[in-house]
C-alpha cells in the first residue's frame, strides 16, 4: 500500500506526457516502447491511458484500449522501486472503471509466462487463462510464451 507520507496520484495520459510514459515503461520492461510507439497508441480511437505519479516522481503507467465489448490492456508496468506499494492495483481499478464506462464487459491482457509474480497478481484479482502465444516475448537467448488472461467486469470500481 501507499504509506501515509506518500501521495499517489493517476494522471490521463496526453500527447505531453509521452516521453516521461516511455521512460517509465523503460524502467520496468526490457522490450521498451518508445516514444513515437506510446503517441501511436494513444491515437488510437478507444485508446486511454494514465501516469501513476508518487509525489512528483513518475511511478508507473498503463495503457488500454476499449473497443466494446472488450477493453484490453496493452502495458501496465510499475517502476521496482514502486512495487508492492499498491500502485499496479490502482492502475487496474483506474482501467477498470474507465473500460465500464465505455460499455466493455471483459478486460484482457497478456503477460509473460516466466512472470509469476504478474500472473499471482492478476490471479488474485479474478483474472483467469483463456488462451498462449508460444514463444510471444523474445528474450536475449530464449522466447517465453504470453499468457492471455480475462476477466469478467462488473460494476464500476473505486
């Protein structure tokens, strides 16, 4: 969680935020996004996305597409020395209530499946397997299949 002395805040992500979103995104990935791709994206129709800012310092990101009835997150990272504070939570809620109002009834994404703290996360969180791209993320030396994860969703979150 949180701790009393720290301030979270979640800021939509615009066209001027795209530099810091990639050097976020960066931080938590190998495989990171630049800052013409985050524009790319965000320009998309159903597109959205948020800055989790801790304080003043860039904290983590996640980015969404909403085409009903499915919204999908594209990235959702939090910088290592972020976790485990809350962050990735209140990103996923922020996600969730917006993927609502849009008239989305499931939520999917992918991830790693060498990334067993992400999957415990997301599993703890009703998301359930549907489906594997063998060999998806490649690695230096190696491919890790990605997980495709769904949940069902309901009413608004907070």
């Amino acid at each position: 969680m949180i701790r009393d002395s720290d301030s979270l805040a979640l800021q939509p992500l615009g066209p001027l935020d795209l530099a810091v979103a990639a050097a976020v995104h960066a931080g938590c990935f190998d495989a990171a996004w630049n800052q013409a791709a985050m524009g790319q994206i965000l320009a998309m129709p159903g597109s959205f996305g948020a800055l989790a800012l801790v304080g003043d310092q860039p904290a983590g990101l996640v980015l969404s597409l909403a085409v009903a009835p499915d919204a999908e997150i594209l990235t959702l990272g939090v910088l290592p020395r972020f976790r485990r504070r809350g962050i990735a939570g209140r990103l996923l809620a922020w996600v969730t209530d917006r993927s609502i109002g849009a008239g989305c009834q499931r939520l999917l994404l992918e991830v790693a499946e060498d990334n067993t703290s992400a999957r415990a996360f997301y599993r703890r969180l009703d998301f359930a397997e549907i489906g594997r791209r063998p060999a998806y993320y490649q690695q230096s030396a190696s491919a890790a299949a990605a997980i495709v994860l769904a949940r069902t969703l309901g009413s608004r979150e907070t």
